[in-house]
C-alpha cells in the first residue's frame, strides 16, 4: 500500500506546482514524503534534487524562504523575489514538512506568500 501511496505522490509532484499530504497525526505522512524524497534522488527524478525542510520550529513564514535559500546556496536569493526567480529555474522537488502548524497559526500570511511563490515560478518541466 505505501509503494502505491509513493507512487502516486510522485505522480502528482510530476504534474502539480503544489501537493499537499494531509491525515490524522501519526498515519505517517512525514516517513511517506521521506520515502518518496529518497526514491526520488536515488533515481534523479528531478534535475536539480529534493530539498526537505522540516518546519516543525519555523514561527513565520518568513523564515521558510530563509531555510529555502539556504538549502539552494543561493545567499542572492534570500529576498522572495530572487527566491522566485531562482526557483523558476530549477527542476526540484521541495518538501516542506509539519507545515500545519505555521499555516494554522498564521493562515492569512501564509497563504498569501505560497499564492506568490505559485504565482512567480513555472509549473514543472
């Protein structure tokens, strides 16, 4: 069954700018993205990698362009804008777990800064 669940994760990465998996905790949603984020680089499925970012600690949602930026060694691309363009050139799988609780926590903004992000990058090549 989670072969199956993976599979279809991967599916939708291939064909959708955003794919949310949601469940009741402990289904194991955070080993399932793990999961398919190894198969996924083991096989190169995505030109320029797999980041994963655990947002577990993250307070806002500034702080999750921050870590983005980080992980892509871009220091240029700290600003959302440069974020956008850098990411739009890129073929890469990002990961953002336990974001839950920042988006309940701060819907509103975090809305708006994932609406901006879709907005300003390509959908997938």
């Amino acid at each position: 069954a989670r072969n199956s669940e993976m599979i279809d994760l991967l599916e939708n990465t291939r064909k959708n700018r955003l794919v949310v998996v949601d469940g009741e905790l402990g289904v194991g949603k955070t080993l399932l993205v793990k999961t398919t984020a190894r198969y996924a680089c083991e096989r190169k499925l995505f030109k320029h990698g797999v980041i994963y970012l655990d947002c577990k600690d993250v307070t806002n949602a500034g702080k999750i362009n921050q870590m983005l930026a980080e992980e892509l060694k871009n220091p240029w691309s700290k600003s959302r804008e440069e974020l956008c363009r850098t990411m739009d050139r890129l073929q890469v799988l990002v990961i953002l777990d336990n974001l839950d609780l920042i988006a309940k926590r701060h819907e509103e903004h975090f809305n708006q800064k994932i609406t901006y992000m879709l907005e300003r990058t390509s959908f997938p090549k």
